[in-house]
C-alpha cells in the first residue's frame, strides 16, 4: 500500500515542497516532497468515527525520486534542497547534466 500524505505546497515549516531533495542517505538522487506522512488515527470504543481525517505527521515526508512514482517516507530532517541545475530532470540524478 503507498504511504498516504497531506499535499503541501511552497515553503511549509521551512520546508520547500516546490523544490527537489537529495535524502542524506540516498545522496545521488533527486526526489520530490509530496507532503506531509499521514495516518488515519486509531479508534476504538463508542467515540468511532465511521469517517476520519487523516492525521500528519510532519517530521516525515512522503517524496517520490525523479522520473518515478514508488513513495517513499523520510524524516523531513533528511531532505537536502537542491539547486536547479544540481539534478538531471530526467533522471533524477544528482550531477547529470543530460537532461540540460
């Protein structure tokens, strides 16, 4: 199952959900901030909520690498902003320049 999110969109937090990322453990790729991870809360009891809203945690964000679609969640003090022309747009990788 993909990891759900709440869209974020310009700076968040100190977060730029417009830019790319390098993830300091995954430094020769770029990735993109979807949002913020989110859960649906757990219910039990008589206080069920046939509906709920999902929850954000925003010390993890879902992101996807360039050029793919596989979500994958990192704590948001893992992400590194990246330049513009510090990531191949094509491929996502970090020092590519063949997609420019």
């Amino acid at each position: 199952m993909k990891p759900q999110h709440i869209e974020k969109t310009g700076i968040v937090n100190g977060i730029n959900f417009d830019g790319r990322f390098k993830v300091k453990r995954w430094p020769a790729v770029a990735v993109v901030a979807l949002g913020y991870f989110a859960e649906y809360p757990e219910q039990e009891g008589e206080d069920f909520d046939p509906e709920p809203e999902l929850v954000a945690d925003e010390s993890r964000i879902v992101v996807v690498m360039v050029g793919d679609d596989k979500r994958h969640v990192v704590d948001a003090s893992d992400l590194i902003e990246l330049a513009e022309d510090a990531y191949c747009p094509s491929c996502g990788q970090v020092g590519c320049g063949h997609g420019r």
